[in-house]
C-alpha cells in the first residue's frame, strides 16, 4: 500500500488507510484537443454561426460613423468606424463563402480577394491606431 497519500479526514481520525489512485496521464501542451482556439479561428467562427443581422449591424453602424467623423474632422475616430465596419463586411463574405453552394459560387475568386482585403483593413487599422495611442502616451523623449 502506498503510504504517502491519505485523506486529510481519515488523517484527522488518526486511521492510517492509503488510497490508491491511478496516476494521471500527462498530456503535451502542443494537443489539438487541448489547444484553445486563435483569435481568427474565434472570429471565422462567430461570423459562420452569427445570424446575418447581427454582421449588418456592424455594417450599418460602422459606415454612417466614419463618414460622419471624417466629415467633421476627426480621421481617427473615422478610422475606427472603417475598421468596424469591413469586420462586418469581412463576416458577411466569410459566411457567404461557408454557406453558399457551388453552383451559387459564380464570382469566388472576387469576393475570396474582397474577403482578403476587408480582414487586412479590419486588423491593420485598428493596430496602427493603437500604436499610435501607445507612442503618444510615451511622449516626446528628450535630445541627449
């Protein structure tokens, strides 16, 4: 018997009895099972399985704000609605492409390219806006 796990309440009663578990199996860090799921596979996710409205929301909100701000002077906060809204465009097209049927698939290789462009400007925009958040809050640095 192994002595060297016993039961904090058999401890206490001062009964010596061992319980015998089986060791458990470890298991590499690198499993898929395991694995939590990346960003994109987060986001292609929600897009496939998100009811169609919810993705022309973002549309619908997005546009009318950065055409307001940029209108009125204020690029970044137009920039932000851009982003908004081509991560609603690229939802729509992703989940087009996942549903539609192939013989549905006339213009593919367009609306593929379409999808492409609208992911880079849904990421970029907002990378470089907080870049560029995070250099002014670093300031000036002095001449030495």
């Amino acid at each position: 018997m192994d002595q060297r796990r016993l039961s904090t309440s058999e401890e206490a009663h001062g009964d010596r009895v061992a319980i015998a578990a089986p060791p458990t199996p470890l298991t590499p860090a690198s499993s898929l099972d395991v694995a939590e799921p990346t960003l994109s596979e987060l986001l292609t996710h929600f897009a496939r399985t998100a009811v169609p409205s919810q993705l022309y929301k973002l549309l619908q909100f997005g546009i009318p704000f950065a055409l307001d701000f940029g209108l009125h002077g204020h690029p970044r906060a137009a920039a932000w609605g851009l982003a908004v809204a081509s991560l609603g465009a690229w939802g729509l097209l992703d989940r087009w492409l996942f549903t539609a049927a192939p013989a549905q698939r006339r213009h593919e290789r367009l609306l593929r390219y379409a999808r492409v462009i609208c992911g880079s400007i849904a990421v970029a925009l907002p990378a470089l806006l907080l870049i560029e958040i995070f250099l002014r809050l670093l300031g000036s640095a002095p001449i030495s």
